[in-house]
C-alpha cells in the first residue's frame, strides 16, 4: 500500500469552484527518475480536479487507473466565503478509515489558514497567482496563497504525516482514539469521468490545463495509449 500526495486547498463557492493549492507534499520514489517530473504535475492537476468537482461535506473517492484519490471538502464558515479541501492520493488498496480519518485531521487544525487568504472573489485560480490578486505581493502569490513561512510550516506538517501514514495500521492505531468513521457515507467514483461535468472530458481538460507543460501533455498521451501504470489518468 502507498500513499503518493497530500495536499490542502482553499476552494471558491463559486460555479465553477476554483481550487487554489495552499501546501502539499509527494512521495514520488516509486516512479523512475525520468518520470518524477511529469507524474508529479499529474499528481497535482488529479488533485485539483477532484477538490473542484467533488460536492462540499460529502466525502468521496475517486478511482482512476490505479490510484485513488480520497477528497473531503468543507464549505467555507460564511456565505460566499472559500471552503477547504484536503486530498490523498493512494494506491487501490489503501483502507478508506485511516485516508479519512487523516484528512478530518487535517482540515480541523488548519480552518484558521483561511483567515490568511483573501476573499473568494480575489482567489486566484490554480497555477495562476498573481502579484496583483494579493494586493502586489508577489511572495505571498508565489507561495500559493499563504505567506512563505506559513506554507513552508504547512508542507513540513504534510510531509510528516504523508510518511506516517504510509503504514495504514500504524496509522489506524494512532487514530483509534478518534470517533469512528461511517464509510456507508463515502460516495465512491470508479472514473474521474463521474465527477465531470457532463459533457466533460478528461482529455479535454488536460490539453486547456495552464498547469501541465507541454512535456506533461504529451507524456499523459502516449502513457495513455500505452495503458501505462505509472501516471495518475
């Protein structure tokens, strides 16, 4: 079993949502060196996707190839206001309690970071921050929204968990103290294509994302074609 991402967004109200990447942390040491680069911008346009199409207080998985990757997303304290959502990407065996339990923690000690962004309305979309959304601070746009400080504390938290977390049953023993988890409640997708818009294609997508080179694009088409394990499609 293995766990590849974590990460924690802020996700707009709006429709579309727009997610803005706060922190996240890979574990990328199964891939070949070659692959790092592309698989990792993969990893994160996965997540992205399904922070933004996944419906907020309702935990899901989504499966796609052999990954899965585990969202809950909270609704944002007042009306108008950014929610967050924390994501883990997982191998197909990886158990839902300990992926849920982890991501529950991870939002309950972090809903203060939203104090630190601006309003949804000035939220700049993923991979798109600009010096001019954070009132011409070009550091805090460049760290994804937070304060460098405060992201580089963020990541090292992620980091330290996505480690820990490798081992599920270590990790359910860490949080059998905690309220149990209802898994009838998690809605499970089989393909990312369910949590699209109708009309929606994964390709699509892809080939309009700002946040994929045109390395990753054409690394994405051939894994496809060659129905490769090593990509997150």
């Amino acid at each position: 079993m293995k766990v590849y991402s974590l990460s924690l967004l802020s996700v707009t109200p709006t429709t579309p949502a727009q997610a803005t990447l706060l922190g996240t942390s890979q574990d990328l040491s199964s891939f070949s060196f070659y692959q790092r680069s592309s698989v990792g911008e993969f990893m994160t346009f996965f997540t992205k996707t399904v922070a933004e199409r996944t419906p907020a207080n309702q935990p899901s998985s989504v499966e796609e190839n052999n990954y899965k990757a585990h969202v809950f997303r909270t609704s944002g304290r007042q009306a108008g206001s950014p929610g967050m959502a924390a994501v883990m990407i997982t191998d197909l065996e990886y158990p839902y309690r300990p992926a849920f339990s982890l991501l529950t923690k991870l939002l309950d000690e972090h809903t203060t970071l939203l104090n630190n962004l601006p309003s949804a309305s000035a939220a700049p979309s993923f991979g798109s921050a600009s010096a001019n959304a954070f009132g011409g601070n070009p550091s805090q746009a460049a760290a994804g929204g937070l304060p460098p400080a405060q992201k580089g504390k963020l990541e090292g938290t992620l980091t330290g968990y996505l480690s820990k977390y490798q081992d599920p049953k270590q990790a359910d023993t860490i949080m059998k103290v905690q309220k149990e988890l209802d898994e009838t409640k998690i809605v499970l997708h089989k393909t990312i294509e369910s949590v699209l818009e109708r009309g929606e294609k994964l390709d699509n997508l892809v080939e309009r994302s700002n946040a994929l080179s045109a390395q990753s694009k054409m690394f994405y088409k051939t894994a496809k074609k060659q129905n490769s394990c090593c990509v997150v499609m």
